[in-house]
C-alpha cells in the first residue's frame, strides 16, 4: 500500500536534496544511496567512510565553498551592471563562521578572482590570516575586536603586505590606541534600532552588545575629531538568520537611513556600507521564512539592497560579509549507527490482544481518542498503584507502549485508505502526537557536542540524511542518540518539508507506521524517518550543512571528540581526496 | 545616606560568599580584597594574577575539593554509625564532570582514604583513568558507557589491577559483548517514571535516553540469564541539580520500590544502588528550592536516603555519585576589566533639563508612572518619524536613556528615604526594571563560550565577585561582556540574596542609582553591582564554581581559548602554588 508512492524525487524533497546551494553536488544515485558529484565523478558517501574504516567522519566538499562564492559574487556583479550601480561590490569572509586553517586557504585560493577579504574579531583569527597571508595576493580586513598591541601588530604586518585595514571603533578606548595609528581606516559601527524575528534578535537594539547609538558616536567624535575624517565605512548588524524579507527590508530601509545621517553628520569619506546581517542560509530549503528557511533568495536580496541605495546621490560600496552562506554546505558529518534500542519492549501478551480488540474498532479520530481517554484512565490508575506491586509496572509501561503502537498502525492504515481526512490527523494534538513520535532509539557513534555543537547551544536544526536505501520508503521514526552520558545528546525533530511535494498521499513508515509525509504540509516529526538497519550492517546516518560555526564551537564532553576528515576537493586531474587525523578520541 | 549601610558582612551575603561547601576559603580581608585562606595563609586573588601578569587565569584551589568529600564521607559515615544501617558507603567521582588529569589525581590523592572510585561513560574517560591508576590503590569503577573492543580492553586493564569493575548493560548489543567477560560485574540501569522539576527533568521518564524499563528488563533477562546472576548494581538516575526536596523524596520513593521490584524479580545478588542524581550544587546558596539553590543539606539527603532504606530487610550499600557538589567550588575565573560602555551617552543638555523638570516631582509610583507613560508617548511618535531628521534619531535615544537614568536617581532616593515603600517598588514591573537594569558594560578579558560555556550553553548560574573594593558599596549596575564578537557571549542578571540580609534599608548603586538589594527579598538585577574601575586600575572581576564540567565544555569561538592556570594546593611546608599553561590565545 504504501511503497508505490516512494521515489527517489520524492526522497529528494523528504530529506532536504532540493538545496539552492547545494544544487546536485549532493544526490542519491540509482541504487538509493547518497552520493557526492564533483567534476561529474560520483562518490557514494558510505563507500568513502568504509573505504578508511571510519566510523565517524567529516567529509569537507571544498567546491562547495567555490560554489556558492561564485553565486553570491555573479549575483551582485550581473545587477549592479544591469543597473548602473555607481559602488562597486566588496565581499568579506568573517573569520568567525569557520577559522580552520584549511577552510581560510579555500577562502585565500578560490576568492583571490574576486579579491575577496576577511573581517576578523580576535587576535587569533588575527594572528592565522596573517600566518597565511603572504601566499595570497592582498585584500581588504576589516576588524572589529578588541584593541591591544599585539593587536595592533597583527594589523600593521597585514599593512605592510598591502592590505587595506579597516578597524571598527566602539569606544573612547578604542579611539586613543587607534589615534596612534594614522594608517588604519576607521570603520562605524551604529545600533540598529529595529529588532527582526529570529533567535538572534537580543543582538539588535539600543542595549545591544555592539555598536554606538548616534549620540555616542557624536560624543566621540568632539572628543577625538579626527574620526570624521578616516572613517571609510559604515557597519551596522541586525542578528543572523533574518528568514523574513519583510524585516530585510525594514532593516535596509533604516540602514541607508542611518548612512544619510552619518554623511550629515560630517561623516563624508564613508563610502562603503557593511549591513553584515545577511541573507541567512537555508538549513531548510522550503522559502516559507521559519525555521531558518528564508521566505527570499539571495537575488531578492542583492535587488533590494541595490535598489534601495541607487536612490542616493553617493552610492556607497556595498560590503557583503555572509559567511553560513560561503561554508555551512561544505563539510558532512557521516556516523554509524552502533545500536539500535527499542522505546519499551511489551511483556505480556494479553494486554496487546485486549488492546487490539478495542483499536480494530477505531472508524474515525473521535474513536480514537475515546479508546486513549479509556487507557489513560486505566494508566492514571494504575500510576497510583505502582509502588504496590510490580505488575502494576509492567502492566502501565505495557499500555504506555502499546497505545502507541496499535493507534500509530490504525489511524495510519484508516488514513492511507482514505477512511478518515489529513485535517482530521493535523487538527487533533494527541493523534498527531502519537503519529509523529519515535518507536525506536538509533544510538550514533558521534557527541552532539563535538560534532554539531549548535544543536544544543542554539537549538539548530540540521538537515539529516540516511546515507544508503534512500530507494525506499523509509521503516521507523527514530531518535538519534549520541555516545555522551548527557540528555541534551539527542535529535529528536524533523521537519518533513510535505509542502513541496507534488504527491497525494500520506507516506507512512513500514514498520512503526509513523507519518513520513504529508502532502502540502510543513509537518515537524519528533523522529527521523530511516530504515532498520539490519544485522551486521554498516548503516550511515549523514548531518549536512554542518561547515559553519561547528568546527570552532566542538566542545570535549566525556572526553569524546575529533573525527577524520576526508577532504574533496577539485585538482587537474579531477578530484583529489585527503585524509586529516585529528589526534581523535571516539569508541 | 548610602554608605553607612554597607559592611563587610553584607557584601559576603550579598557576593555569596556565605556558602555551605567553600565556607571561609573564600572570603573578604579588612581592605576589601577578595581573598582565599588555606592552612591560615591568606591570598588576595588580584595580587596572585598580578603577580604572575595574568590579564585572565583560572585559580584551582585543590584543598577545596578535598573539604567537599571530607564533607560527604563525614556525613554518610556519621549517619551510618549512628542508625546502626547495614550496608556500607561506597563514593565514586563521575569523570564526565572535570576529567582534567589534575582533578583526576586530586581525586585519587584525597579519596585515598576513603576508597573513593570512579564513574566512566566513554572511551577517552577510561583511558585517562587506565594511564594514572598504577600509582594509586585500586578502588570501585561503575563503566555506563557504550562497548567496544578498546573499552572491554581498558576495564580488563583495571581489574587486573585489582578493582572492582561494574558495567551497566542498556541493551542486547551490550549484552551480547558483556557476555564473554564474565569477570565484569553488572549495573541494571531502571528508567525512573518520576520527572522532578528542574532544567535536567528531560533526562527522566520512560522515554528517556538511558536506562531500561522494566519489561525490557524482564525481556532481556529471558534472553541472557546469566544478567541475573551477575547483576550486583541498581542504578538509576532523576536527571542533575534536584533542587526541591520534596521532588528528591518522590524519587528515592521511586528507587527504593523499584529496588524491591528487582529483588522480586529474581536480581537476588544486587546488594548497591547508586541513586546518581543527587543534593545539587548550591550555584546560590539561600537554601530556597528556586534558581539552583536547594531547599535541603547534605544531612537532610543522607538521612532521607538512610532512613528510607533503613526499613528494608536486606539494606543495601549506598553508592554516592556527586559530582558537582565535589569539584564546582574549586575552580575560579578571574578576568580583568578592559573597557567600559556607557549604555548611551546623552547629547542635548535642553532634554535633561526638561526631563529632570517633571521628574523632581514624582513623590508616588504613580507619579514615576505617569512620567514613563508621558515619555513613552513621545518615543513612540519619535520613533515613526527617526527617518525624517537626524534629531529626531538624536532626541529619541536621549530620552530612552535619560527616562532610565533619571527615574532611577528619583525613585531610589525617596525609597531609601523611605517616602514610597519597597513594597510598590516591587510590585510594579516598569519601575522594577528601571532600577535593576545595568548603566554600564564592562567588555572583560574573557570569552563565556571558552570559560564558563554552561552559561549559553543551560543557562547556567555563576556567581560573579569583583575581587576588589568590597568595602564599599558598589557604585553601578553593569552588563559584563566577553570578547567574541557573539551577543551571547555576556553576563546580564544577577541574584541579590537580600532575603538573607539582616538589615533594614535598601541598598542603591552610588553612582547610577540602581538596586543592589532589599533586605527580606531575593532580587533578580540585570547587571552585577560593581565598582568603577578608575583610569589605570586594574579591576578584576571573579567567577566562582566554574569547577564542574567548564573545562571539557569549553569552546574555541573566534578563536579565544585557553587560560593560565594558577593551581593552589597543600604541602608540607604549607601551600605549593604551580602554573600552568595551556597555549593559550587571547588578547
């Protein structure tokens, strides 16, 4: 009944391949299994990881990086002829997104045709791009930490190799160690007052960490006046992860609003502004503007921009320091399932007869939940009992798992057939609750710490893709649990992008009888949807788009961290792989 | 009027420093310096970084980990003696909490003489250990990691050793590997059905990550036997930091008949039990049950554990695994101060007039309501019409900073006057916040993702000292930010335990009129009262209990990592002090 509606398109959508960056450099061939395509050579995910005997990897896919730094700069380049723009287009890296040696040479090589510089924080993401440097033809910096004279050191030496130093200003401390220093530009970063969606809106704001509000800025400038003069740009920062044109463009609008005061104000060599708050990457890739999904694409955003300053009389240069964008497609993580454990193994088998007697019954959601109001009684009851006798547990934990079960098995089998409505499923909490949960716990060689720290510190979702039998339509829901002692080491969401499906039917699991899919439904799954390994094999899962943010924010809990990387990247004879050991501690 | 409520007593109460496990170690000398007191010596923390030209360092004080097990084996010993229990204490150290190696030695050295064992969850763990064991005597390690060949490798290393090796088995693929090593006792891992309240009740029930239920106990043990056998260890766990010990007393309830439910079932040679979740850390020590400050001792939880097992025929040992309550206190952040912020720097001398015409004359909170109410107004159509002139932007930041400051002055003064009451204060959110909001940030030397990560990472409470200038009363609220260029990384609340104050007027910032505390009353402020640091002063600033779990959480976020460490230990000739480096890059 069901494994006619499963195809590969439809794997495509399901597990998040359908990816405006990622286009078909990841795909799943012919046999259902995942594959990475660079220079029309194919590589089976699974291959690669068993061909080293990995049982936790991360593959890095540097053409990635080259990809979409070609996106973003043919993008921009293609409007700003087609309209005349008098500025010219200076795109950055921030060191911060990933600062891996290996990640900041790809920026190096693959940006030296577009001359694409840095914006670096620290003294050490200061101190590496100077260590590279010399390799690489020069290129703007703009920095914007904390001064100090090692600091400053750093910055001179890029100087001295012919890069053009921009240094932000937020305070007066900061303007009497750059006074001494006539040769650095300055850059101004202002506050934005509005505050978009999204998770990181408490860094906007008047109170916000960074930047000067106006009348600081002004008081700056009577105590130290020669700031009007060297100040070349203008930085503003509205938060990452703007998923909504609608607050893009409030920002932009209050962006050359701000630049219009500052030229006011005196400021008149700013001639290049950096709204850093950028188009955010797409960990889900279905244009609704949630769940870090932007509801715009990157051309919408260059228009909006473009258009918004070509209004003005001094069209400025328009900085673009997008970094999720440049790297959070390149590097994959790939983890064995070591262990598959079920929810609750049911003892006795009365109860499922007597169970199964009452869920035959179910015509429709309201018999469905006058059967779970009836068990939940029963459960309530015997909650309290508990502690008297130790069939009384058994019994509880018996119902607990079986009114999972049996109600997931008849309401999906009611559904497919068309019995009862999908709005009937959606509008009801408690069915949908129950059609949407995990039957089984994959345990994954892997620590959500070190491997894709975010998932806790910021609740990031990440798409995550089985890495073989993707022909078929998936056999459980399943949580992902990780090897640390810690219960924050564990996936338990999905978002099943239903919406872009052009099919009719609910996909519903083989075995646990658990939704897939909806069609024309964004439907989140507390599970993902996978297949049962079986004994003996080697069953990948893969966490894509991990290349931002992860590699800097790993963190050693239980001493469990590192992983080998296999390295892709483009060569003349096609495709070379490299092998780096990182020293790891894992099983 | 402020001044002479201030004193040396207060400013423990108020800094935390009245605390049940580090005691007087840390302390204030009678010039207002922070100190900490081993073997009657005496160190002032900012001369000790001083000394060795630290701008930031971690000061290890070793003797504070050997109080805290003294503390606990003193207590359970004393208990058991004194009711007669049969069953004997039995301390391990779970590693996952600071596997740093010098902790790990501190664990061995001090549990010498109390047979202290250890708790190992990972491969990494088990190694560490296995490499420092010969030069200790053997003790009790309880393994609940995952298996592989490499870990069966480490635990056959220890037993011959000659320690007592107990392995929690969690599902078939366990068993299957445990069951060719019949020299490896075994744990029994129980899903408790309790969830207390608290940020770790996730960790429990029955779909939680680990342990089994009871049915899938009872299948397992159909399909290995021999587990019944060998099982010697009742283990469960009701996630971390129980704060209230009505949820504690629920749940060794619940343990002790799931207990009584294992013997039943056949598990006749389980004579330990190992309840894990334990008395929390107290991160604010006001005993109240709210914010990580439990509502009971180490007593009152030994003797609930005691007494409740007391009753059964066959009493068991009682295995303690605390983890934080052993190390959180010994490790200290200490971090110079190296910029402040105004907030906002106020710009038009007419506004202030005008705004401090209306707000002499507030003598109610009604008044101070009506005046916020008025401006509010104003900032509102200000706001819809910023883009037209650059003085409306201008005007409206004023405002927005002159309406906190001024209130603030006004409403403080005739509270400590005692014209309004506290009780109005209190009970009106808008005034509350005026006067708990900081004026100033503080950007110190240090990184919270490196540092003290829990604090983004759970939102973890530390409790923050400056380590100067305790004598006098604090001059401001202030934010505290780090370096990395991440909103995230700052430290914006603070618990006032002015419920612990024995005095009667509130105490107010002198310099931006903000509250420090209410005697009678446990006040969440927005910034940390401090002093101001005045030009060229080096003011530093103490985190306290970063000891558990900061260093193997601690991340590289732009690259700002790794901290000098200042390790203060017991000799013979009195106190040793060593450093360590760790490559660190900072500033």
């Amino acid at each position: 009944m069901y494994s006619e509606t499963w195809s590969r398109e439809i794997a495509r959508v399901i597990y998040g391949l359908e990816h405006c960056i990622r286009g078909d450099v990841i795909d799943i061939d012919e046999e259902g299994y995942l594959v990475i395509r660079i220079k029309n050579q194919e590589f089976r995910v699974r291959d690669l990881v068993k061909h080293y005997n990995f049982d936790v990897a991360y593959i890095r896919i540097l053409p990635l990086i080259e990809r979409a730094m070609t996106l973003v700069y043919d993008t921009f380049r293609e409007l700003i002829s087609a309209t005349n723009y008098r500025g010219s287009f200076i795109p950055v890296y921030p060191m911060k997104v990933n600062p891996t040696p290996i990640i900041i040479e790809s920026i190096f090589k693959y940006g030296e045709k577009y001359n694409w510089g840095f914006n670096t924080g620290s003294l050490g993401e200061l101190l590496l791009l100077a260590s590279l440097a010399e390799k690489y033809s020069p290129r703007v910096l703009i920095y914007d930490g904390v001064f100090t004279e090692k600091v400053i050191e750093a910055l001179l030496k890029l100087l001295k190799l012919g890069w053009r130093v921009i240094v932000d200003i937020e305070s007066e401390h900061d303007a009497e160690i750059v006074e001494k220093h006539p040769e650095l530009e300055i850059g101004i970063r202002v506050k934005p007052i509005m505050k978009p969606h999204g998770k990181w809106s408490n860094s906007t704001g008047l109170s916000g960490k960074f930047g000067l509000t106006i009348n600081t800025l002004v008081k700056l400038k009577e105590d130290f006046n020669w700031i009007t003069e060297r100040a070349v740009l203008l930085h503003m920062h509205p938060g990452s992860q703007i998923s909504k044109f609608n607050d893009m463009k409030t920002y932009i609008r209050e962006l050359r609003e701000v630049y219009r005061e500052i030229l006011e104000l005196g400021f008149e060599n700013i001639t290049m502004i950096d709204p850093v708050g950028w188009l955010p990457y797409p960990y889900v890739d279905t244009r609704d503007g949630e769940e870090e999904s932007p509801d715009y694409s990157i051309i919408d955003y260059a228009k909006l921009l473009i258009s918004e300053f070509l209004r003005d009389t001094k069209s400025p240069d328009l900085v673009f320091e997008g970094g999720r964008f440049i790297v959070a497609s390149h590097r994959l993580l790939v983890t064995k399932v070591i262990d598959v454990r079920p929810y609750s193994a049911v003892h006795n088998k009365d109860t499922v007869n007597l169970l199964q007697g009452y869920v035959e019954k179910i015509k429709s959601i309201k018999d469905a939940k006058a059967v779970i109001l009836k068990i939940r009684e029963i459960l309530s009851t015997l909650r309290s009992s508990i502690e008297k006798d130790i069939k009384n547990r058994e019994l509880y934990e018996d119902l607990l798992a079986l009114i999972e079960e049996e109600v997931a098995q008849r309401i999906s089998t009611i559904l497919q057939r068309g019995e009862i409505s999908v709005n009937g499923v959606l509008s009801d909490h408690t069915i949908l609750k129950i059609l949407t949960s995990p039957s089984k716990r994959y345990v994954l060689n892997m620590s959500i710490f070190a491997d894709i720290p975010d998932a806790v510190l910021v609740d990031q979702y990440f798409q995550v893709v089985p890495a073989q039998r993707l022909n078929n339509t998936p056999e459980v829901l399943a949580s992902l649990a990780d090897l640390t002692c810690d219960s924050m080491g564990e996936i338990s969401h999905y978002i099943s992008p239903g919406n872009l499906l052009n099919t009719k039917t609910p996909i519903v699991t083989k075995l646990d009888h658990r939704l897939v899919a909806i069609p024309g439904v964004k439907l989140k799954l507390r599970g993902v949807p996978l297949s049962m390994p079986v004994k003996n094999e080697d069953y990948y899962i893969v966490v894509l788009d991990t290349g931002a943010y992860q590699d800097t924010l790993a963190m050693k809990h239980n001493l469990i961290y590192g992983a080998p990387e296999i390295i892709l990247d483009t060569s003349e004879e096609g495709v070379s792989i490299r092998i780096i050991r990182n020293g790891e501690i894992r099983v």
